[in-house]
C-alpha cells in the first residue's frame, strides 16, 4: 500500500483531530516557551512539541494521581498537526484529554495555544500501558478508565496501522544514535526520531509553509548499539521516512500538507 498525499480523503491520515471537548476531564495548565526547542526561525521545533507532549503525559498522571499505579507507558503512533507557527517568546497554554479509550490503551489529544502570536498546534498520541516486568499491555485500573471516559464516546478503541508501505530499495543515510537517547525500556527515546524527523524534513519547506501534519508511527523498538538508517521518498504532498536496521523496519514518519479550512 503506497502511502502517498493522494490517498483516499476518508483516510485517518487526512481525517481532522477531535475537537476539545464541552465537558469531562481536561488537564490544563500553562507553561513557558523556552529558547532549548526554538529553531532557527524561533519557531516550537518539532522535536520540542514532541518534548511537551512527553511532559504533559507525566503532569497529568501526577495531577490525576495515576503516575505510581500507571508508570509505563510506550507511544505507539503520534500526530502533530501544525496550523500555525508557534514563536518564540510566548507562553503556552496546553490542554489534554482523552479522545478514545480501550482496558489497555488510549488515544490523547493535545491542543498547544500560543499567548500573542496566535500559534496553534493539535496533536494526538496512540499510548499503550505496559507492564514493564512483561513488555506487555497492562490493563488500566477501573477509576482511571472512568475518569478517561469522560470526554470520549469511544470505549472500545482499536489500533490501525496508518502506515504500512515497504521500504524502498535506495539506500538509506545512516543515523548515529547517542546514549542519551535511550530510556528506561532501554529503548530509542520517542524523542530521538523527532529529532530525525526534523533534519531530514528541514529542506521540504513546501511542505511545511501552511498548515501541516506529521505522523509517527512505531512498529519495533530500537535498541542503543544498533546501526539505524533512515530512507526516504518525496512525493509532491508528502515526505515520507523510514527507520530501519539492517533493512528491518521499526518506525515510518510521513510530513504531508494539510488541506486550509
């Protein structure tokens, strides 16, 4: 399945996020933009929203307190939609709820306002909780799948893979990987493929001078030690990545635009 701009609109991949809810549990807080995840523009890199996001996760578990009893969790696909730059200095107003909910895993919405410049970005996370004595998805306690329920009518979520198209025959460029950018699981740090995602989408500035979208989707862990390339293929709506080792692959990342209201 070639997973170009052109697919069919009623795909999830040009499907618009949920909006903010009327009512239910939302997590809000503010926070201050700072000047380690502004690029050369001074706009929110990429890699700095996925850094937010990563940080509002733990925020919200320790404001519902769920952090003890749900530490664990893995991403499984993320989607960043950027409508409008966000530049720095600004501060952030982040909100978070759930918008689909199943006994082991649930999608987040994560809406980022900007104070000033009118900066918006919507994102949605696809997160497993995992019992990290297993490596397998744990159920979530009853209390707290309520309190997600709450702004979702979704209760019986499935996964789908959105990106599924076999890596292409060049060659890839290989991706050095650092210490730091291993986690807890021993694993690449969600992370560390934002912070490839933005090198080798930095030159697709058709892509990305109106309002754009970015998916990240993880198949198999990457593991500190081995030799990560990353290929790509450009079509005229989209950029699309692929994270493999040894011609194995374990992430695809596409950039594509998004179509103006």
């Amino acid at each position: 399945m070639n997973q170009s701009a052109d697919q069919n609109a009623g795909h999830p991949l040009s499907a618009p996020l949920a909006p903010v809810p009327g009512s239910g549990h939302i997590f809000d807080v503010t926070r201050r933009l700072s000047t380690v995840d502004m690029d050369e523009n001074r706009y929110l890199r990429i890699d700095g929203i996925a850094r937010h996001l990563q940080d509002a996760g733990v925020d919200h578990l320790a404001h519902t307190g769920a952090l003890e009893s749900h530490p664990h969790w893995i991403v499984r696909r993320t989607v960043i939609d950027v409508l409008r730059p966000i530049t720095w200095p600004t501060r952030l107003r982040v909100r978070r709820w759930c918008s689909g909910v199943s006994p082991r895993w649930c999608t987040m919405r994560v809406r980022i306002d900007s104070e000033g410049d009118g900066g918006l970005v919507e994102t949605e996370g696809f997160w497993i909780h995992m019992n990290k004595k297993t490596m397998s998805p744990s159920r979530l306690a009853d209390e707290f799948f309520e309190l997600m329920s709450t702004t979702t009518d979704d209760h019986r979520l499935h996964w789908r893979q959105w990106l599924d198209a076999p890596l292409p025959p060049t060659d890839g460029t290989p991706y050095p990987l650092r210490r730091t950018d291993t986690d807890h699981f021993r694993h690449i740090t969600n992370t560390a493929y934002w912070h490839a995602v933005h090198e080798f989408t930095a030159d697709a500035t058709e892509l990305t001078r109106g309002p754009h979208r970015f998916v990240l989707e993880h198949n198999k862990p990457i593991r500190f030690g081995e030799i990560l390339d990353v290929h790509a293929d450009r079509t005229d709506g989209a950029l699309t990545l692929w994270f493999a080792v040894d011609h194995d692959t374990r992430a695809i990342a596409q950039l594509r635009r998004l179509e103006e209201d």
